[in-house]
C-alpha cells in the first residue's frame, strides 16, 4: 500500500461504505499514476542531468491514461497536484483538450505537450506495468466525489508526495505524531481542572459561586448525553465560565466513543493562541510526551525548540491542534497543493470552533455550514460552535436553507445555561451614552472611572491617537500601554506581559487602549471598560474582559462613539451593527441572548447583500470553481504586505552575504502587516525590489508602534485639509 492510499484509508475508515470505496479508488489510481510522465525520455534526460527544470509536464501522461480511462476524479486529482485545483468551467471549455497540456514541450524541434504524451502513453504505460506489475488493469470505478472529497483525495496524494520527496532529500525527518488517548487525556484534564483556584482561600460568596458554576459546568459538557453522531454541537456559555477546559472534555468523550483520532482547537485571532495552547500543555500532556508533540500550536508565529515538531503542527499531525480560523478555514476552501497538503488530516476529528460570530466573514457561513454537515455525516467529524455572545445563524431559514439546517445539541443545559445568564447580568452592568464624544472628553470619562481600565477602539489610527493623548496629559500619575498591530509581535507580546504584571501587582492607576485583539479570549480582569460602539457581539466580548472573576460588586462597561475629531477616525464595517445596537439599547435588548436577532435586524437592514455574497460562494462550490471558492473565501480580505522595523534586521537583510540574513521567523517578530494602499504613502521602501517585503522609514516605538511614524504624517496632512483613515 503507497502512503498516500494508507492516508486515504485512515480518514475514511469510517466513512459510508460508497464514499469509503469510491475514495480509496481514486486516491490509489491517482497515486499510481499521478508521475507517469516521469517515464517519458525527455525527463529521464533532466533527471540525469539534474536539471533544476524539466523540458515537459510530467502531470499530463498519467492524466491522459486516467481520462481514457473515464477515472474523472483520479485523472482531476492527478492533473492538480502540482497546479492545484482548477474551475471546473474553465477546463471544460477546453473541449477535447479537458484537463490536459497544451503548452510546448522545450525540445528541438517544439511539441505540444498533450501530443507528444498521446503518440507516447502506450509506451510509456508498458514501462510503468513492467517496473510495477501490481498496476497492470483498469482502475476501479467510482462515484463522482464532491468538492471537498476531491480536496481530500489531493491531500493525500501531496502530502505523501511531498513527505516522499522531503525525506528523500533529508528536509524532513518529523517524528511518529503521537496517538489522541482521548481516556488518559480526559483523566489528566479531570485533575487539572480539580486543582484549579484550591490554592486562592480568599474568595468572597459571589467568586465561589462563580467557581463552583464552572465545576458545574465543566460536569456537563464531561457527563451530559453526547449528542448523536452526524449533529453539530454548540456551547454558548456566557465569557468566563470556562469553555476552554468544558469543550475540551466534551470533545474528548466524543473521541473516546465514536473512534476520532485527533481533537482541533480553531481560535479566532493569533494573539490568544499561545494563552490557550499554555493551558492545553499543562492539562493534556501525559507523562513521557513532549508538550509541542502532544499540543501543537499552528500559526505563522509559532516557534519550535526541537524543529522536527514544527512539521507536527504544520501537517495537523499531532493529537490536540490549535489553530487560527484563517489557517482553518483557507485550508478547508483551498485549491493549491501546499494549502489542502494538511488537511486529509481533519478528517475523523472532533473540532471546537471558538468564537464563532468572529471566526469568518458571516456571509461564508452558509457554505461553511454544508462543509461542517458533510464532514459530520461522511468523516465521522464532530463540531461545537462555541462563543459567549453566539449568532444562531442556523436557525434563521433564509439565510440557512431548512434542507441542509439539520440539528444542534446544546452541549450545556438549559436550566444551567439560564443561572449563568443570570449570574452574568449581575457580574457587570452594560451602559451607553447618546452624545458623541471628543477626545478629550472621552479621555476625561476614562480616568475619571477606577482603574485599571480597558479600552478598546474600532481603528488602529484612534487606539494610537487615544494612547498618546493620555500618556502626553496624564502621564506620569497615570500609566498608559497601547496594543494593536501597529506593534509588531515582539512588542505585542512584551506589552501583554506588562499588562499581565500589572493585573496581578493590583495596582489601579493605569490603563489599557487596544484594538478589538484584546476583546475575545484574552483571560484579563479590568475593573472598568470603554468599548467605542461596534456591534452588540463586540460589546459583549469586551465585557468579559471586566469584573471577569467579580471582584468587584459593581462594575461597568460603557459604549461610546467619539466625533471623529482629533484625529480619531470611525470604521465603515461598523455602520449597520452600530444602528443595531443602539436600538437594542432602548428595548434594553443587550445580553447574550439578543445576539441572534441583532444579527437578524442587521441582515434586514443590509438589504440582502450578505445573503447575495453568501449565494455566490455556495454557487461556486456547486459549480466546481475550486479557484473562485479560494478567493471568496479568504477570512482576511484586505492586501497586506510585510513591512520590517527592527533596522538591525532591516541592516542584515540588506547584507550582500546570505549568512547574515535573518530567518522568516526573526522577520515575523520583527514586522509588521501594512495595507498595501498605505505602503506609497508612508514612504516604505521595497526590499530588493520585492512586492511582498519592505523596510519600514518612519519612526518606530515600543509604545505606539509604527504609529509613533504616522502620527506626525497625519497630523500635518490635517492641518493641510487633507484626511488619511
């Protein structure tokens, strides 16, 4: 059996026994196939010559032969894995030339390649069976796959591909992925969550109650009848009420009994990755495992003493993977080999999708939905939707059809879910004021309140105006940190740790001015909030970031707008869901409960184009336009571009001699993201003209970031009439 068929037949071992068989028989003639053209004598020439670029496409032999022989899907998957998969469409417009190369072949004199393979197949077809006996025959019949069973199919044909390629080259030598042990984790994370706060003896009744509401809960999400094979799951236990260990044990039981080999954790943001993934390691790991080898932490920061794990995390490999929705959701849409190379790895796996309402762009949710129903009844996966503000988009028809809705178990009980409502309507009171505030009136109301004080902004541009304003009139009685992707991850990560020192010293006088990064999954306790109006699901993620462990008996959030004067500029996505809100304030409609009609008013409001841009997707996915499904299916849409700020990685880079050059992972810490609108105004400068990477020319700080460059710029273009958001 080659890898690529022992891929296939793990992830589909429990599969229907038509998908099972018809799955297997594409991977295996793909696979046998998939380099048929290697044999032609062109490509034996290169071979020889160790030619860095082969004179033919050896993709189009084995795709010729498949065709003839009507394997549709072992031909479509053997004709991508190296170009991806194509639209569907555009291929069939090609006619007879369907799915085949007609570009030259670089030979004296020049051939087409589709020819040259069409004069050579039997030839080359009678060497193949004469090296590999065991491939003589027609291929097995099949029915046709669907979209993402044909992703599948590519994945196990890359990724046993590549991993041939890489240890025949000595890149890649990853160990043995360990097994789930799904009973020995779930005792570990019993104990772990037994010895949770046994130290902390000074709690008032308010914060016991609180503790003992997370035991209760944690015991339901650990006992509770597991919902029935083929159901998503959701859990919308209020913020605080510790979803991070509850799923987890879930999950667990569901693996122990339905056979699941691995447990994925999608967070929506990558700043809280490494929160998570920290407890994940305390609690999972078992005794003689390294921590990396049993959690895997997957995102572009993420840093590996022993490098061989790094290809656990980037192949999905280890038991528990904890991920960003952006690399979870790209790969379930995409079409190119090194993006799907991972993903045969989801299947049979039971998957926790934290923060739900801000995972995706919401008008791919109904596609996403059809894939999360297809993985449940064909993989054998399982799914909780988790968020303590979560949108049932699935329980509104027009937006999820009633035939592919099916049902969604509550993981927590009702008569539970309602105390922790209640409990949470006391924990904070939730405010707003009509008036429009300037910044140094909002700036008055943030000190006047106690501290230590969160506040949290729609835009990079005000977080930076509102920071420095307070640090310029307040400081040094007041202590100011700012945190936004103006920082570049090492600051990000230095300023957090400030954050988190201060929070446990207790000191009061200070206060935190953020982006909406702080707002989800971020275990931080502020005495006050501000949270400049954005949407109800915002204003209530941010409460959870106040009076978290009530420590206090009244605490308040406040929502506000500012006049966008001063240099504070307002968010044009916030528009409809700032409507909203302010609506729901006068009915008093802002608990988690209210979460589903607001998003229900906004789809009224937005006059169907969530639902138009929804229909366009799910089109392309019916259609096969694998390449059109990609593009409107990026979670992040905006064209960034990488711009370094460290100049001493800026001087190395630069270095004529290769061996000073930095790593990717030293440019990451070390950069930060820039729309690729703002790169001419704000003067960056190509890296030997790259596209991609630049040098940052403004001035640069610890505290405001690249904005301690802009600011300056912003302030003298106002002052010249002119307006930069």
């Amino acid at each position: 059996m080659t890898v690529a068929q022992r891929f296939a037949a793990e992830a589909c071992v429990s599969s229907p026994p038509e998908l099972r068989d018809s799955f297997c028989n594409v991977v295996r003639a793909s696979a046998t196939y998939h380099d048929l053209g290697k044999l032609d004598p062109l490509f034996q020439e290169d071979l020889i010559r160790n030619a860095r670029s082969t004179r033919i496409n050896h993709c189009d032999a084995g795709t010729a032969f498949l065709l003839k022989q009507r394997a549709g899907d072992a031909a479509f998957t053997a004709y991508s894995h190296h170009i991806g998969l194509p639209n569907f469409a555009a291929e069939k417009a090609k006619g007879a030339d369907f799915l085949r190369d007609t570009g030259p072949v670089d030979c004296s004199p020049p051939e087409v390649t589709a020819r040259r393979t069409d004069l050579l197949l039997a030839a080359i077809l009678a060497e193949h069976h004469r090296t590999l006996p065991e491939s003589a025959g027609a291929p097995a019949p099949t029915k046709a796959l669907s979209p993402i069973a044909r992703r599948f199919a590519l994945s196990c044909l890359v990724d046993a591909d590549h991993s041939d390629t890489a240890q025949n080259y000595g890149n890649e030598c990853a160990p043995a992925p360990l097994s789930l042990r799904a009973v020995e984790r779930l005792t570990a994370l019993d104990d772990y969550v037994l010895g949770l706060g046994k130290s902390n003896r000074n709690l008032t009744q308010r914060q016991i109650e609180r503790r003992e509401l997370r035991r209760d809960i944690y015991a339901a999400c650990r006992k509770e009848n597991l919902p029935a094979p083929g159901s998503i799951a959701c859990c919308d236990s209020p913020v605080g009420t510790g979803k991070t260990t509850a799923v987890m044990a879930h999950l667990l039981r569901v693996a122990e009994e339905r056979g699941i080999r691995r447990v994925f954790v999608v967070l929506p943001f990558t700043n809280i990755i490494d929160q998570s993934v920290a407890v994940y390691r305390r609690a999972l790991t078992l005794s003689g495992e390294s921590p990396e080898a049993a959690v895997a932490a997957h995102h572009h920061k993420a840093n590996y003493n022993d490098m061989s794990l790094r290809s656990l995390a980037s192949r999905w490999d280890a038991p528990i993977v904890v991920t960003t929705a952006v690399q979870f959701f790209e790969t379930l849409s995409g079409h190119h080999p090194g993006a799907l190379r991972k993903l045969h790895s989801l299947a049979r796996s039971a998957i926790f999708i934290d923060e739900a309402h801000g995972a995706v762009p919401l008008e791919q949710w109904p596609q996403i939905w059809r894939w999360l129903r297809e993985l449940t009844e064909q993989w054998n996966c399982h799914f909780v939707l988790g968020s303590g503000s979560l949108i049932r988009f699935w329980e509104l028809p027009h937006f999820v059809p009633q035939e592919i809705r099916g049902s969604v178990a509550d993981i927590v009980p009702s008569g539970l879910r309602q105390t922790a409502y209640e409990y949470e309507r006391d924990r904070i009171r939730i405010r707003s004021v009509a008036k429009a505030f300037s910044l140094r009136e909002i700036s008055a109301e943030i000190t006047a309140a106690p501290g230590p004080r969160l506040v949290i902004l729609n835009t990079v541009q005000s977080a930076a105006v509102l920071a420095d304003y307070l640090r310029r009139n307040f400081a040094p009685d007041l202590n100011v940190f700012h945190l936004s992707t103006a920082l570049t991850p090492t600051d990000r990560a230095n300023t957090l740790a400030a954050v988190t020192h201060a929070l446990n010293q207790q000191t009061e006088n200070w206060v935190l001015v953020a982006t909406n990064c702080v707002e989800a999954g971020v275990d931080f306790s502020f005495r006050s909030g501000f949270r400049e109006s954005a949407g109800l699901v915002n204003l209530l993620q941010a409460a959870g970031r106040v009076n978290r462990e009530y420590e206090n008996e009244h605490a308040i959030i406040l929502d506000f707008t500012h006049d966008a004067s001063g240099g504070l500029t307002l968010h044009p996505a916030f528009k409809l869901t700032r409507r909203v809100l302010a609506e729901q304030f006068t009915t008093s409609a802002v608990n988690p409960l209210d979460c589903t009609a607001a998003f229900r008013r906004t789809l009224d409001l937005d006059a169907g184009a969530l639902e138009n841009k929804a229909r366009e997707i799910c089109r392309a996915e019916e259609d096969w336009a694998h390449r059109d499904v990609t593009k409107l299916m990026k979670v992040i849409t905006a064209e960034t571009r990488t711009v370094i700020v460290d100049r001493d990685l800026i001087s190395r880079f630069e270095n004529p001699d290769p061996r000073t050059h930095p790593s990717w992972s030293e440019i990451m810490q070390g950069s930060v993201q820039l729309w690729g609108t703002k790169l001419e105004t704000f003067a960056v400068k190509s890296m030997r003209d790259s596209d991609e990477l630049y040098a940052w020319t403004l001035g640069y700080d610890a505290f405001l970031g690249i904005m301690s460059g802009v600011l300056p710029v912003l302030n003298q273009d106002r002052l010249n009439g002119a307006s930069i958001v």
